[in-house]
C-alpha cells in the first residue's frame, strides 16, 4: 500500500514540477530579456546556418527511401550482420548508417518509424537507438576541431574516438532486455529461396502497400522532414534561452564545486567545471566552453568527447519527441547515453597518447568552419547531400556483398561436401 501511495506521490509532484518549470523560465525571461532574446538568435542562426542543411537531406532522402521499400530490401541483405553482433533486425542497419552519417536526431526519427511500421518492436528499437543516434563528422572535424580548437588533427580522433564507442555501446546493449520478443525475419524463411530474391520481393511488396503515388511520397517527405527541423528549432531555441538565463542567474557557480569533486577523482582540471554544466544541457555551447579553457589539451579534448557522446538534453527532449507516439522507453537511451559518454572518454584518452599522429585520418572536405553566410549554406547542404548519396551507394554494395560473399561460402561448402 505505501509503495502505491509513493507513487502517486510521486507522480503529482512530477505534475506539479512541470508548470512550476514553466512559470520559472518565463519569469527569469522577464527578468533577463536582453540574455533571452541574444540566445535566441543565436539558436536561431545555429539552426539555419548549419543544422537545417546539413541535416534536410537526410531527413527526405532517409523517409523517401523508407516509402519506395528500399530499407526492407537492405534489411533482408543485413539480417545475418545485424542479429549477431547488435541482436535488431536487419533494417537496422539502414538506421545505423542514416545515423552516424548525419547526425542527431536522425537515428531517433528513423527508429520510431521502424516501430510504427512494425519492422522491429520496442525492445529492439531501445537497442537500435541507443548506438544509432550519433552526432555528424561535419559537426566533430568541422566546427570542433577546426572551429573551436583551431587544430584540424583533433577531428580525426574526436571522430573515431566517437563512432568506436557507440560500436561497442552498441554491443553492449545488445544485452538489454536479452528475453524480449524477436521480430520475425524474412531472411529465416523459406531457406532454399535466394536471399537477394526475398530482399526484392520485400521491396515490392512495401511499395505495394505504401501504394502513394511518387509525387504525393516526395511531397510527404518534404512536409515530415520540415515539420521535424520546425520541432527541432523550438528545442534549440528554447535550450539556448535557459542555458544564457542558469549562466546569468549564477546557477552554474552554484554547481560547480559538486562537479570539481568528481574532476578531482578522476584527475582533470576543475576549471572545465562551467563548460561541462553547459554541455549537460547543450552540446554546442558546452563543446564551444571546453576548447576556451585553460585546461591541458589532453583534458579539454577527452571532456568535449565526453560531451558529444551525451549530447545533451537539448537533444534528449529531441529523441523523446520523435518517439513519443510509439511503446519506446527514454529511460534506456539516457543510461546508454552516460555509458557512452564514459566509453567516448576513454577512447579519447587512448588515441591521444598513442605514439603515432592521426593527421592522416583527417578527411579533407571536412576541414573548414562553416560561417554564417549564404555560401556556407550552400556548402554544407552539398557535403550533406553529397555524404547521403555516397552513403546510400556504400550500403546497397555492402549489402550484395554480403550475400556474394554468404553465397560463396556456402559454394564452398557444398564443393567439400561432395
């Protein structure tokens, strides 16, 4: 009885605490409305000048993709890769590849649409979200290492220090929730068939049900993919508004001792304390605050990995929006979130005291920082439209490969076997 009181306890102050939130944020934008309306435009510059490009393309070209039955047919190809080592279904793959190309919230949106068409249950998509909503290589080399570190050789292990760990976050979460339900695949039926005919027959049969004509899909994706970047300028204004009014109000120096206990344990300089409060709630202002601190660049580089890993609860509130309307927890992807943060970290560290230098890595068309002009508009939505095309082509060829290279095997096979 008093766990059921506790509970309904609990719930009406979570009740309570949201309007009480509320009426706070619009009082402190009272009190301080130079701080809200300068945030504001600058959340608004920061949407259209570099996430509105380079994440649109994704966007229509990832849901035209889902509409004309392409992700059935990669999920077909994908199933044997994806089971083992991640235990989703195939089509997961084409999430993974949408999501550490283009970063947040792509992973997120595209995984709530896979649970809506019922191409994979909550459980998995818990999974699948948790190492597939990544942040973009434009984002890591582009405006953090060249733009805010000035340092080009910094992208290249910001980068794979970040994809590295959400591989094995991935892997790890492959644990979670071992006894749930598994989607049927239809790679397991029928096991004398070819698999490349089943993966056509899956992208006929989705465009047969999808059955919009290719004008009213292309015109749907536009709809969708605009009123999702709309949802995702609200999140970026509004996150930048409280994060200038915390900083004017004096919040963060309040918590900044409780965060240079945990620095002293784990030997970092105290003084990226205020940078890290800040990347807890948004990752660009937060990332931006660490490459101007006077911390050794060892530290400053681990924590700004740290920082991207989490991501923020500008973009946690993004994730839960996409996913709101389908059974998936957000409870799992913030622990995945803190365990990639910790995994990013110390993958960092280790690249960075390895003898030999990353430059090599490095790709070249990432090496500038976008800037607030018309031309660098232009610029990113190329790389980005650019970066889905060569993506759309990589996977679709490693795909028959994998069946060419499946088929071989089991050539092979039959050849000893006689």
């Amino acid at each position: 009885m008093s766990s059921k009181i506790s509970r309904k306890d609990f719930t009406k102050l979570y009740q309570l605490f949201l309007p009480a939130l509320a009426v706070i944020i619009t009082i402190s934008i009272v009190r301080y409305p130079d701080d809200a309306f300068d945030a504001a435009v600058q959340g608004l510059d920061v949407w259209f000048n570099v996430v509105l490009p380079a994440l649109l393309p994704f966007f229509i070209g990832s849901q035209l993709l889902m509409g004309l039955g392409v992700v059935h047919f990669m999920g077909v190809l994908l199933e044997p890769f994806m089971r083992p080592f991640f235990n989703v279904p195939g089509v997961g793959s084409f999430v993974m590849a949408m999501g550490l190309a283009s970063g947040y919230p792509v992973g997120a949106m595209l995984t709530g649409k896979l649970v809506k068409r019922k191409l994979c249950n909550a459980r998995e998509a818990e999974r699948l979200m948790s190492f597939t909503n990544t942040a973009d290589p434009l984002f890591m080399v582009g405006a953090v290492a060249v733009g805010m570190f000035k340092d080009v050789r910094l992208g290249s292990i910001i980068a794979l220090s970040h994809y590295i760990s959400a591989i094995m976050l991935g892997i790890i979460m492959r644990f979670y929730a071992p006894k749930a339900e598994i989607t049927p695949s239809v790679a397991s039926k029928n096991m004398r068939e070819s698999i490349l005919l089943k993966a056509t027959r899956e992208l006929l049969k989705a465009r047969k049900e999808d059955n919009r004509p290719f004008g009213q899909l292309l015109g749907d994706c536009i709809k969708d993919s605009i009123n999702s970047m709309l949802l995702i300028l609200g999140f970026i204004i509004l996150f930048s508004v409280i994060i200038r009014i915390v900083t004017a109000a004096g919040f963060i120096n309040l918590l900044c001792p409780v965060i240079n206990i945990i620095l002293n344990c784990l030997g970092l300089d105290v003084n990226l304390s205020p940078a890290i409060l800040s990347g807890i709630f948004e990752i660009t202002l937060g990332t931006k605050l660490v490459s101007s601190t006077s911390a050794p660049l060892l530290h400053r580089v681990v924590i700004v990995s740290s920082i991207i890993a989490w991501s923020g609860l500008s973009v946690h509130f993004q994730v839960a929006s996409m996913v709101s309307d389908t059974d998936i927890r957000i409870a799992p992807y913030i622990i995945a979130r803190i365990i990639h943060a910790v995994l990013a970290g110390m993958v960092t560290y280790f690249l960075m005291v390895l003898p030999f230098k990353m430059t090599a890595l490095v790709l070249p068309v990432f090496a500038t920082m976008p800037q607030p002009t018309s031309q660098s508009w232009i610029s990113i939505f190329k790389i980005s439209s650019q970066i889905f095309i060569l993506l759309f082509i990589l996977i679709l060829f490693i795909s028959v490969f994998i069946h060419l290279l499946k088929g071989f095997d089991i050539a092979g096979f039959k050849v000893i076997k006689k």
